[in-house]
C-alpha cells in the first residue's frame, strides 16, 4: 500500500489507473468506513483513501485539536482491508496559504440543520472535498463513497459535483451500527461507559419519531412541529441538549408534504460529545 503525502507524488501514481476508487475519511477508522473501502474497491481498478483532518470544517471552539489522530493504527486498517493507496497529506501540503478561497454551497441546502448549529461547516467540507476530488480524478473520472450518516454532507457533494460538472460518480452507503442501533463514528469513542449505554437513545428517538410522522399521513405538516419538539424533549429528560430532532423530504431536507420521501435527521450532544444520525423511513 502506498502512503502519499504530496499531491505531486499522489497525481505521479495515479496517472496509470483509469478509474479510482475514493473514499475521504479524516481517519480514525472504525468499521463504516473499512465496509466503504470493501465497496469501493470492485468499482475501481484503483482504490484510494484519503486521511486528513480538515481544520477548516471546525468551528474554533470545536473538537479539531482533540479530533482522534490514530495514523499507523489506520494505515494496518487499510493494509488489510486491501486499500492501495493512502493519500495523508499535512496541513501545509492541501493548505500551502491561507485558503481564502472557498467552496460555497447554496445556503437553502447548507445553512439548515448541521450549517445552523455549525456555520461554515459545509464550505469547509466542499473546498476540501473540492480539493481530494482534483487531486485523486487528475487523471481520470471515477467514483467517490460517502456514509449516509452524514446524510446532509452526502446532498450538498451531490449538488457540488453536479453543479460543477465533476466527473465523479458517488456512491452514499448505509450506515453501519453497534447491535444496540448506535451509528458507528470516530467521536463514539469520546463517550464514558454510562454515556455509550445511553447513546443508542438517539436513534431510539430518531425511530419513534418517523413512526409517528408516518401514522399522520396527510396531516404531516400540521403534525410535525408538536411531534418534533415532543422527541426532542423526551431526550432533554433522559440528559441530553438536542440541537435539532426532525422530519424532512429526502431530496432536499426541506420540509415534507404528504407523499414525500421522508428522512428523520438528528443531532443531540451527550455530556460532551455531540452526535448526529438520521434514518429514511
Ligand atoms: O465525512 C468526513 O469524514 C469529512 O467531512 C470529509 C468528507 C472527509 C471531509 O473532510
């Protein structure tokens, strides 16, 4: 497997493959990510994984120093997962100035949810995505995996990528879960032993709620804001701060009418940690 920290040496290994394989990750790895190397890999006749904690995606009081860095560990993850390249740059190599030059989605998608409680998340996401697509598909188009639990990260790409015509093709993955139903992410391992037996609550919640929005069937818009904010306060009394607890229309996470596509979406933080899911129903 190699291991490339520089864009010249990645574009230099890549020029001979015809299709790669792509899947970003800012390391950590857990098992999710592992199951989007194992996809990824049929899809392309080279399979890549990028490892890099993008600094601009964090809000100043958020977790960016402390994010879990587990490099060697990741790389062995990957090594037998059968990835071939590990494109792991330092932070000078994909931000030699000051990027003031950015990615900007369009606020009707990135400004809800996750871009309410997080401002400038979704452009830090898109100028570095932006940034991986152009070093990995230098050569030639290909195809890039996301985990749907990050459901709204995996819209604004699709919007990105369509928008500017990328030739990449994405692939959004189920999310993987513990048998108790928590969504696996690098920021589970923040949560005490009482915190993780609670933490299942979240999509818990996030069940209850798209049953309940499904038992209203023409009336959802009317039944929404009050099912909602009963979710919300359910968790508020078992100790959690929700951030938001919701129902919207898959395509666009605007609200539902009656005969949407639903997705129920969730962000709530436990002691310290804030976690997000969400479920299609
Ligand atoms: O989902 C993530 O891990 C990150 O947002 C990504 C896509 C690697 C960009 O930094």
């Amino acid at each position: 497997m190699l291991i490339a920290r520089s864009l010249v040496e990645l574009r230099q290994h890549l020029q001979r493959f015809e299709r790669p394989a792509f899947v970003p990750t800012m390391g950590n790895l857990h098992d999710g990510h592992l199951n989007l190397i194992a996809l990824a890999k049929p899809l392309g006749d080279v399979t890549v994984a990028s490892i890099f904690v993008n600094r601009l995606q964090f809000l100043p009081h958020e977790d960016f120093a402390s994010y879990p860095r587990t490099f060697e560990d990741d790389c062995d993850k990957l090594r037998m997962q059968g990835c071939d390249v590990v494109f792991a740059p330092d932070e000078t190599e994909l931000y030699p100035q000051p990027q003031t030059f950015k990615v900007q989605p369009d606020p009707a998608l990135a400004d809800i949810l996750e871009g309410q409680f997080r401002p400038g998340f979704f452009t830090g996401v898109c100028t570095v995505v932006m940034k991986l697509f152009h070093a990995v598909f230098a050569h030639s188009g290909g195809v890039a995996m996301f985990g749907k639990k990050d459901y709204q990260q995996l819209l604004v790409i699709t919007q990105m990528v369509r928008q500017f015509a990328l030739p990449v093709e994405l692939v959004g993955v189920e999310t993987r879960r513990s048998a108790d139903g928590l969504a696996l992410s690098s920021r589970n391992r923040y949560l005490s032993q009482e915190e993780r037996a609670e933490a299942m609550q979240l999509s818990m919640a996030l069940h209850q709620l798209g049953q309940a929005a499904l038992v209203c069937g023409e009336t959802l818009p009317d039944c929404l804001p009050q099912l909602q904010e009963q979710a919300m306060e359910r968790l508020r009394l078992r100790g959690w701060q929700p951030d938001y607890l919701c129902v919207r229309r898959r395509l666009d996470l605007q609200l539902p009418l009656a005969g949407d596509a639903l997705v129920v979406l969730g962000a709530a933080k436990l002691g310290q940690t804030r976690l997000i899911d969400n479920l299609e129903i």
